[in-house]
C-alpha cells in the first residue's frame, strides 16, 4: 500500500479550521438534540404514539451511527475537507425533506438521510483539529469544539421549544439551513487537507453488516412495543441483527489480512486508552442518550410544559459547559485525562439519582431536576474533552479520521440502542415511575463508565523539560 501524503492545514488556517469544525459538529448535534423537544407536536399531527417517537430519533442515529466508520475511512482516503462538504449538502437536502414530511413514513425516511450527513460530518471535523493543532494547544481546541458541540445538543430543546411553540414543529428543521449556508464558504477557504495517497476499495460488506445488525436490534427492540416479543417481524430482526453483528468482527478481520482496508482497524485497538476509552464510551454515551430522550418527554407529558419552557427546563448543563470546557480541555492536556474521565461520570451519576425523589408535581424541578442537570452537566464537562483527548491521542494523526468514527459510531449506537429500550424501561409510556426506573439505568451505566475509566485509563508520559 502507497504511504499516506500527509498535508496539514496550513498555520495561518488553523482559526478557520476550528470555526469550520465548530459550525458543522453544531449543525449535527442542533438537528440531532432539537428533534427531541418536538416529539410530542409530532405525535400530535402524525400520530403512531411513542413508537413514531422512538423512530424519529433512532432512524437518524442508525444511519449516523453505522455510516460514520464509512465516512471516517473516506475522510482519510479523500480529505475531511471534501467529504464535510458532501456531508453538509446532504444534510441541509434531508432537513427541507423532514420539514415537508406529509407523514410519519416519510419524516422517519428523511431522518435517516440526515443521518447519513451527519455520518460524512462528523469524524472529518475532528479530524481537521487533529491535524491543524497540537499538544496543549490541541486539547484547548478540543475542548472549544467540545463546548460548542456539546452546547448545540443541550441548547436545543431551548431553541426548538420556542420554535415549535411559536410556528410549528416542521420549522425545527429549516433552522439548520443557516449554520449550513455559513460553513461551506468557510470550508472552502481550507488550503491543506490530510489525505491518503492511494484509495484502497470501501469495505462495503463491513458496512452492510454494521447497519444491518444495529438497524435489525433497534428495529425489534421498538417494534415489539407494537407487535409483542412473539411477533415474527420481531424475532426475525432481532435474530438478524444479532448475526449481522456476530458477523462484523471476523469480516473485519479477513478484510485485514486481504485487502488491508477493514471499515474499522482493529488493530486501533491494540492502544490501551482507544480500547478502554470507547469501552467508557459506550457506557457514558448509553446514559446521555437515555436521559436525554426521557427527561425532555417527562417534562412535557406528566408535567404538561410547554415546548419552550422544558427546552428552558434542560438549560443548565449548557452554562458549565460552556464556562467550562475550554479550561478542562486544557488542564486535562496538562495533568492526563484520567481521573477527569473517572470523576466526571461518577458526579454525573449523583446527578441522576438526584431525579429519583421527582414526583408528579412540578414543584420538583428546583429542588430534584435542576440540582441533577447541574451536576450532569459538570460531569460532561470533566468527561468529555478528556475522553476525546485520551482516545484519538493513543492513535496516529493519519488515522485520526477513522478513529474518531469509531468513537462517534459507538456513542452513536450507544445512544440509540438506549432510546430504544426506552419504552422497555418506562413500560411503554411516559410516567413519574418510568422516570425513575431511567435515571437509575443513567446512573448504573455513569457508574461503569467511571470506573472503566479509573481502571483502564493511563495518562501519557510527560516530555522531559
């Protein structure tokens, strides 16, 4: 195989390279966090109850969660630049298609288009300040893309609230139009790129394998809402998903020893901290996803809020994070991510369990719900840019693409699978117990993920002064 052609982004772009990176993770997670405070106005006018909801979210991250080891190969085969940009125009065709959907067939079908999009977005933004900064200056940039990334998903209940209280739900998702129309002048304005100097084939079967078993598990794990475990449609998606998955790993493997070009390198995983990292990745990511698409239903369909004011509702973590990341970003650059990766999720976990005592009543959002998001949010704030940090660090810079694939894909899939236990946990519909049986899965899994991190992590060697 041709050795990669390694050319960075030049110096004097490196401030566009972060506005870029920045301006596309928010268009993706904007899109991906709003959707959520707009489920019970689309359930209103669509119909299809909690399963046309738990479709509306999970058809997007099926489609992102899988395709995003595809784009993150074909970000390192043929540039993040590039690829960012097919990413974006897909992305801003399939939200004018949601905002036109006639039904919920064909809302859930665009969602999953965006997906796509957001799969071409993702991994090459990161990448891009992986190859334009370095040392403390790149764990700063992390955690900057961090705090915006991460605010665009929790201020979008905020926004989306008050759109769909105002001029309806289908506006939710005209609104990434204008991120769009910003960033890709800007992304034209990158002089270098990092890209590979031969293009080895796509590993196509990986990628049908990947979305067949975690389309099959969510497809089975929703539907027997509907249908009942016994449903044949169910069993056979579960059984299907279940081998397509079983399948993955030895394909990966005999697409390494013949062509060389897996969809994801197992060999990433040789690195301790890519192992453990993604290990806590999958635990933590599980618990944000589930809270995430609970708490914001909760809010409105037992506390009866409005769309704006549960988006208000769900604020707090957004303020720490961003005060905050930036300054994490940095001192976990200089001390090691490891014990910010292991206190992080466990401060997290006390904030979930806060949200046991919550009852039917309003009145407990002060003393239960705020208190809890406070503490989440500053555990996503120790967490995150470390995580990040940790993970993509142990690989090298020419693979930095596929890395941060398969890091998204896991918190993607982690995220997804949870939502659609939802309705297993909260026993098919929203409810005061069905809150509380969710933030104690949220604090189990925070709990694993805390200590995954505190055993497996290793800060990097210091470099000699």
């Amino acid at each position: 195989m041709t050795a990669p052609v390694h050319t960075a982004p030049l110096r004097d772009d490196r401030r566009v390279v972060l506005v870029v990176a920045i301006l596309a993770s928010f268009v993706v997670g904007l899109d991906s966090s709003v959707v959520n405070v707009a489920l019970p106005a689309i359930r209103q006018e669509l119909g299809g109850g909690l399963v046309v909801q738990q479709w509306t979210v999970d058809a997007y991250l099926v489609t992102l969660g899988s395709l995003i080891l595809v784009a993150g190969s074909l970000s390192d085969l043929y540039g993040r630049v590039r690829i960012i940009q097919w990413g974006l125009v897909v992305f801003g065709i399939a939200s004018i298609v949601c905002a036109i959907a006639p039904n919920g067939e064909v809302l859930i079908g665009a969602r999953a288009l965006q997906g796509v999009g957001g799969a071409l977005v993702t991994p090459s933004s990161l990448a891009l300040i992986i190859a334009a900064y370095r040392g403390a200056a790149q764990s700063k940039a992390i955690g900057s893309w961090t705090a915006w990334s991460s605010a665009a998903i929790i201020v979008g209940p905020v926004i989306g609230g008050l759109i769909v209280d105002g001029i309806g739900w289908r506006w939710i998702f005209v609104l990434t139009a204008i991120p769009i129309a910003v960033t890709i002048p800007l992304v034209r304005r990158i002089s270098g790129d990092v890209v590979a100097g031969d293009h080895p084939r796509v590993d196509v079967v990986g990628a049908v394998l990947a979305v067949v078993g975690v389309g099959g598990v969510v497809l089975g794990l929703i539907e027997q809402e509907r249908l009942g475990w016994g449903s044949p449609v169910v069993v056979v998606a579960l059984v299907l998903g279940a081998v397509a998955l079983a399948a993955f790993v030895p394909w990966e493997l005999r697409v390494t020893r013949t062509t060389g070009a897996p969809l994801v390198p197992l060999g990433l995983f040789r690195a301790r901290n890519f192992a453990v990292g993604n290990i806590a990745t999958l635990s933590i990511y599980g618990a944000l996803g589930m809270v995430g698409f609970v708490v914001t239903l909760f809010l409105q369909e037992v506390w009866g809020f409005p769309a704006w004011l549960a988006g208000l509702a769900t604020l707090p973590p957004t303020v720490v994070l961003l005060l905050l990341s930036t300054t994490v970003g940095g001192f976990a650059g200089r001390y090691g991510p490891r014990w910010f990766m292991a206190a992080g999720p466990a401060i997290a976990a006390i904030g979930a369990l806060l949200m046991v005592t919550v009852g039917s009543q309003p009145d407990g959002y002060w003393p239960a719900v705020f208190p809890g998001l406070v503490l989440v949010g500053l555990g996503i704030t120790l967490m995150v840019t470390p995580l990040t940090s940790a993970v993509l660090g142990s690989v090298p810079q020419t693979e930095a693409g596929v890395g941060s694939a398969v890091n998204n894909a896991i918190a993607r899939i982690a995220s997804l699978v949870m939502v659609a236990l939802a309705g297993v946990v909260l026993g098919g519909e929203m409810s005061v117990a069905g809150l509380h049986r969710a933030v104690v899965v949220m604090a189990l899994l925070l709990v694993a993920g805390a200590v995954v991190s505190a055993i497996g992590i290793r800060n990097p060697d210091r470099p000699r002064p």
